[in-house]
C-alpha cells in the first residue's frame, strides 16, 4: 500500500490522528483559528475597558464595591446557554453575542484583580508621589498602576485563558471559532476533527498565557532585580556585613518608592 493510500484510509477509517484531515481542511482549521483569536481578543479588550472603571468606581467609593463585585460573580454563575438566550432578542445570531456574553463572564475575574492590585499598592509610594505634587490622575497612571500590573497581568492572564475556553460554546449560535469544529465533530463523530479541533484550543491557551507572561515580564522589570543582580541573597539569608539580629535599620525599598523618594529629595 502506497503511503498516498494509507493516508486516505485514515480518513476512512475515522482515526483520531489523520495527517491527510490536517492536508485537506488545513483551510478550514485556519479560518476557525482566526475566528476563535478574534472573538477572543475583542471579549478580553471590552472586559478590561468596562472592567477598569467598575474597579476604580468600587475603590473610590467603598459603597459600592459590594454591589459590584456581587453583580459580577452573579453574572459569572449563569449557564452560558441561558446567557445566550437572555442576549439573544438584542444581538440575535452573531458574533455580538458571543463576545457579550464572553465580556460579562470576564468581568468577575478582571474587576477582582484590579482592585487587589490597586489596594495592594505600598502607601509610602503614594505618600512619596503626593509630597511631590502629583494629582489622582497622575498617581494612578505613574504610580499605582505600574505597582499594580503584576496582579492586573494576573488577572488578564487568567480571563484570556478562560475566555478562549469559553468561546468554543460560541458553537451554539455558530460563532465559536474551533467550537464550530468540535460540534461538528461530535455529531458526526469525525475522530480527527475532534481532537485536532481540541489540541488547537489547547495551543491556543498556552501561547496566549506565555505572551502575556512575556508582556508582564517586560512591564515590570523592578520583580526581576533581586534575581538579575549577580550575588544575590538567596530569601530568608543575610548579606555580609548586615545588621545583626534585633537592631534596627531600614527596610527593603521597592524600586519605584527609592526613585519617587531621591526625587523628593532633590526637590
């Protein structure tokens, strides 16, 4: 048997792992990848854009940071499928509904982070930026924000990752991207199709989490200092000629706080 023929019988035979399905519907698989990144990456950029100010508005007023998050996380526990019916009479079958439903399921995880982050912020950093004049816009933009990305890039990252699991149930109104593919599978039971379909959405989680571990890592060079520098301290141990046990003297300074700090200084 030639190796043409054993690569049609795979087809024929319904394997899970057929290199001729991946050949001959290699545009298919394309197209479906292409649409599962983009009704990705438009859910995941709406739910930071609503999310960001929902979280500013729960930490400006306290009042109603409960109301928020409750609103979020209720929305998090409706079954998708009576998400999409309940959106349905307004977006009818389009991709709007999908990347609506997905928005609204993102907002419990990115509302959360942002607001850890933000409260997690060291208040001697926002004392050093207030005695140097700096206003709440110019505070929260140079100051806090920068302090607060590795729990807001948490956050991104686990709502990114969610959201391209989700979006295959997009499959309901025929916008799910590799869902469609999957659906289609399982009905006809075409093994090939399924898996590959599968795999796919799985490479997609793991590339999408390692660049934006990659974007986080080029954000916030300041987590990466005590191991850069060459002999370093191990945690837990003391660098020659430190103070011994019991004495005083200054604390760890984060990055950020020292530069504001010398600024003030020299002001």
């Amino acid at each position: 048997m030639s190796m043409q023929q054993a690569a049609r019988s795979c087809l024929e035979a319904n394997d899970w792992i057929c290199g001729e399905y991946l050949r001959t519907r290699s545009q298919e698989l394309t197209d479906a990848t292409v649409e599962h990144i983009w009704i990705t990456v438009a859910s995941v950029l709406i739910g930071l854009a609503v999310a960001f100010p929902l979280a500013l508005l729960a930490r400006a007023k306290p009042a109603f940071a409960g109301p928020v998050l409750g609103l979020t996380t209720l929305l998090y526990t409706i079954p998708s499928l009576a998400m999409f019916s309940l959106l349905l009479p307004v977006f009818g079958l389009s991709a709007a509904l999908v990347v609506t439903g997905l928005v609204l399921y993102s907002l419990t995880i990115l509302v959360r982070n942002i607001m850890a982050g933000l409260e997690a912020v060291p208040a001697e950093a926002r004392e050093a930026a207030r005695g140097m004049g700096y206003g709440p816009g110019r505070l929260l933009w140079e100051v806090e924000l920068p302090l607060a990305l590795p729990a807001l890039m948490a956050g991104l990252r686990i709502a990114t990752v969610s959201t391209i699991a989700l979006t295959t149930v997009g499959a309901l109104v025929g916008k799910g991207g590799l869902g469609n593919l999957i659906d289609d599978g399982v009905q006809t039971t075409f093994k090939s199709q399924v898996l590959t379909a599968s795999v796919l959405c799985v490479l997609l989680a793991a590339v999408a989490d390692l660049l934006l571990l990659g974007v986080q890592r080029l954000l916030t060079p300041w987590t990466r200092i005590r191991t850069a520098q060459p002999g370093a301290v191990p945690p837990g141990s003391k660098p020659p000629g430190s103070a011994p046990t019991g004495t005083s003297g200054p604390g760890p300074v984060h990055p950020v706080t020292a530069r504001q700090g010398t600024a003030k200084e020299a002001v």
